[in-house]
C-alpha cells in the first residue's frame, strides 16, 4: 500500500496547490484498490453489481439453427436469380416443437419463428413474399439469397467461449443475456461500504428550525444519491458538528465500518473548523487546491479507525466456495489470497489501532481476513474529502470519486465517453483550470446535439443541476468557447 507521499512522488509535476483535473484521477486510481471478496447471487439480486469472474457460456444461444421470419424453410441451393422457385409444402415446424420429418429438394416446410431448422434447410422466405397455391409455394426471383432469414446455431453466444468478463457492472441487458445461457446466480464482488458525513456548524438536519445563517444540509441527499446509483452499501452519518470529539467519532467510526469515507465541507483554505485537523491526525490525507470550477479544495487519502469485534460481514462469503461451477472460468478468485498492498503496513498506524489490528489478526477466518481489503488487518477507509458547495460535491464526485469508487467495486466498465456538442452560446473560460459548467443537450434544428448553459453557474447553485441533463467540460487548456464550437458533453444519464 502506497503512501500519498509515494504516490505523489511518482506523478510529474504534482503541485498539491495547483494540480490538474487529469492528475486527480491518475493520483486516485493509484491509491485506491478493488474489493476482492465475493458472494453468489441470484439473477434479480445481481442487477447492477460487479461480475467476480469471467463467465463462459455452458451452452450455445441460440442452441439451434432456427427461423427467423414466419414463412417457408427450403434448401436455398434451389434459388436461380432469373426465374422463381415453386415448391411444395410438405409439414409445418413451430417454435418450441420438434419437426421430424424429410424435405426433398422440390420441397419446403411451413416455419414459424423461433421453430428449429431441419438439416439441410438453410433458407426462409417470409410467408408475406409468397404466392400459395394449394400446396404449392412460389418464390419470386432476385428476392433471396442462401441462407436469409436463418438465426445460426451460437451466433449470440457460443458454448465454452467467453460470455461475461469479470469487472463487468450487470446490466439489465448483461443480466438477461446470463438468463439466456440458463445461469441462475452468478459470482459478485460484495458491495462497497461507504460512509459520508456533512460538516459545518451552519449546516441544519431537516427537520431543525431555520436559525440566522445556516442552511439545510443538501449534501447528505445529493451524495445518498450518487453512491445510491452505484448501488454502493451507504452509510449515513448525517450532520457532525464542528467539535473534535465528534468529529473523530464520525471519523473513526465510518473508517471502522466503511471502505471509503465521503465529507462535505471544511477542506477550504483558511477553514477555521477542526475537520481538517482531525483529518490530519487520524489518517494520511493531501489536502489540494485543483486548478477547476466548481470544486478547487478537496482532502484525499486514508483514514484510520479503531478495530472493534463487531466489523460486520453481512452475506459476505470466503471466496473459495465458488470454484466448481463450470461457467465461471476456472482458477482462484482474486480474495483467495490478499494481493500485495492491500493489508495496512503496521508502521503506517496509530498505536491503538495497531493493537487492534494484531487483536483481530489472532482470531477469525482467514479466508475472510485475506478477501477483504477493509478487514481485519486493515483498519481503515479511503477518504474523499469534498468541498462543502453543493454543486461542487455534485461535480467533484463525477468527475473523481465516482471513478475511484467504480474501480473499488472491482469494475472494469469504462466510464461513458464524452459526447460532442456545438455550444448554443459564447461561453467565457479561462484557460488553466478545467470547468465543470452545467449544461442542457438537445438535438439543433440541424439534427446534430447542441449545448446550452443552465445560466447561473455559482457552486451554490444547485438548481443548475437540476435543470441540465449534463456537464460541459471545458478543458484545462481550452480558452473561450465561440457559438457553434464543439463542446464536450458529460452526459448525467444514470449517474444522478
Ligand atoms: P465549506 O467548503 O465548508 O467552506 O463550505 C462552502 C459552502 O458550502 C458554504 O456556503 C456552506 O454553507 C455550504 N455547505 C457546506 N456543507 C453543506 C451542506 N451539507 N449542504 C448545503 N450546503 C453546504
Ligand atoms: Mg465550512
């Protein structure tokens, strides 16, 4: 496990004071590790959760050649591009029912769609292109080609081949597709545990009287949300007022319970409030200024907890189970051995939580204790320490944590590209700092997508991200935008 002062070492040009939008992401994908341990779930469960192993298919889909239109199965042979095809009906093949008849050439079979094609009919003419005449079937010329209208046998998906990669988030599109190989459950990594927290004496709860000077706490709603989406296991530790007891309980305890830890507030230059230093004193934490808009402080590294006896593991099984099922491809899950790195270094700890650590350490499955990175033996969560703006949690999240917590889940999912749109408006952007401006995306009189800003683009503007459907993202370098340039489009769709 890497320190941040090893992981900074390793990045050119890291300025804690001025870093990159790009050197946030490369900086946290280097610090953060993906959960290895694994559980089995059945299909409806695994919506939306990350496959734990590579999924190879047990049979074929579709099993048999089959049709693919209602219509006439025949020998597509017989086919001449100069004159039509008559022949004669001798059966009729439905879906789901076995034909066992013969069909000679000078024949055909009445088909209907899904029905199995019989060996030796590669061909089928929808019944709406036909002249019937008593048993006889004619085909107009020029209409076909060998082996239209046919589904082949494994053209989705072929038996003993790869279906699934691990890393891959189920879908409902992955999901039906493992229903159609007839998998009833599959391997997942568990779920990530992610506790967040909003700082600010002049943060209210809901529910508390409106008093001089303070705000409702939008934060814990927007970040419930956004880890909600990612299907994370959330933690809620409301509201924690500026006193440094508090504050390290919040801290120690959503460290004890959670994989990574979110806040809200307080990270600022020339914050008078304890959260940085409890920050400070319980974890290996950077404080940066990131040269973008909204955003710009952020706190980013590991916080230490104090191990208790009741670290819960939930439905969380070791690994090992799972080895015996012909679909999943074979060899050890990752959690059946701790990968290097991902177990504290015992000189990187507090003293009490040392002494925890080798308490744990003495008891408890190691299986369990070697497949889970927030286990016995390392104490401790990954912090995110966001602004306190509401819009700039929003974005910071999108932009950074959303990745890192992506790749903690054990997902290999790319995130989704950037889309190009033509800027409705001349947008003013100074260049050196990459901003995050809500926009909306519509289809231009032209057909091609156009982008417009909400207006108002102040952090505290939390409409804005209501009213648009997506981030423009205008790059660190990137000067202002004239109307009718190409913007990049991060589209919310899914994510808020
Ligand atoms: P800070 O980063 O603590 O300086 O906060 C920046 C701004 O965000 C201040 O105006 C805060 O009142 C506001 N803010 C901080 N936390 C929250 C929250 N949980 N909900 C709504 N606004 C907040
Ligand atoms: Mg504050």
């Amino acid at each position: 496990m890497k320190t941040i002062e090893q992981i900074a070492a390793e990045l050119q040009g890291y300025d804690p004071q001025a870093l990159r939008a790009a050197d946030v992401n490369e900086f946290l994908a280097r610090l953060v590790a993906p959960v290895t341990a694994t559980e089995t779930v059945g299909l409806f469960e695994a919506l939306d959760r990350v496959l734990a192993r590579d999924v190879i298919s047990p049979i074929s889909v579709p099993p048999h050649d089959n049709s693919a239109m209602d219509g006439f199965a025949f020998d597509g042979a017989q086919l001449r591009p100069d004159a039509p095809l008559s022949l004669k009906v001798v059966g009729t093949a439905f879906a789901g029912k076995a034909w066992r008849g013969t069909v000679a050439a000078g024949e055909c079979l009445k088909i209907m769609t899904g029905a199995v094609l019989p060996p030796g009919l590669d061909t089928v003419v929808p019944q709406e292109f036909t002249t019937v005449s008593g048993e006889t079937v004619t085909i107009p010329p020029k209409l076909l080609q060998p082996g239209d209208n046919r589904r082949k046998l494994g053209e989705d998906l072929l038996a003993g081949r790869p279906a699934l990669q691990q890393g891959t988030r189920l879908s409902p599109a992955a999901c039906g597709l493992l229903a159609s190989l007839g998998i009833a459950a599959v391997p997942v990594f568990r779920r990530l545990k992610v506790a967040y927290f909003s700082t600010g004496d002049e943060i209210l709860s809901l529910g508390e009287p409106p008093r001089e000077g303070a705000v409702y706490d939008s934060n814990r709603y927007t970040v419930f949300g956004l880890l909600k989406r990612l299907g994370c296991e959330v933690i809620d530790l409301g509201v924690v007022r500026d006193e440094p007891a508090l504050l390290e309980a919040a801290f120690t305890t959503a460290a004890q319970q959670a994989d990574a830890v979110i806040t809200s507030g307080g990270v600022s230059v020339g914050e008078a409030d304890h959260t940085k230093t409890m920050m400070k004193q319980l974890g290996d934490v950077a404080f940066w200024r990131i040269a973008m808009r909204p955003g710009r402080p952020m706190a980013v590294g590991r916080i230490s907890g104090i191990k208790t006896a009741s670290t819960h593991r939930g439905k969380v099984e070791a690994s090992s189970r799972f080895n015996s099922d012909k679909c999943f491809a074979d060899g050890p899950l990752q959690g059946e051995t701790a990968p290097p790195g991902l177990r504290a270094a015992a000189h990187d700890l507090p003293a009490q939580v040392e002494t925890a650590r080798r308490g744990a350490d003495s008891g408890g499955s190691a299986a369990c204790k070697a497949s889970e990175p927030h286990d016995a033996g390392s104490v401790g969560a990954i912090l995110f320490g966001l602004p306190g703006n509401p819009v700039a949690v929003m974005v910071t999240f999108l932009a950074f944590v959303r990745p890192a917590l992506l790749q903690m889940m054990g997902c290999t999912t790319a995130s989704p590209p950037l889309l190009k749109a033509r800027s409705a408006e001349a947008i003013r952007k100074k260049p050196g700092r990459t901003e995050y401006q809500r926009g909306t995306v519509s289809t231009g009189p032209d057909g091609t997508l156009q982008v417009r800003t909400t207006g108002n683009q102040g952090s505290g503007v939390l409409s804005s991200m209501v009213q648009g459907n997506g981030l423009i993202v205008l790059h660190h370098a990137q000067g202002n935008v004239a109307v009718g340039d190409e913007v990049d489009v991060m589209m919310f769709d899914g994510m808020i």
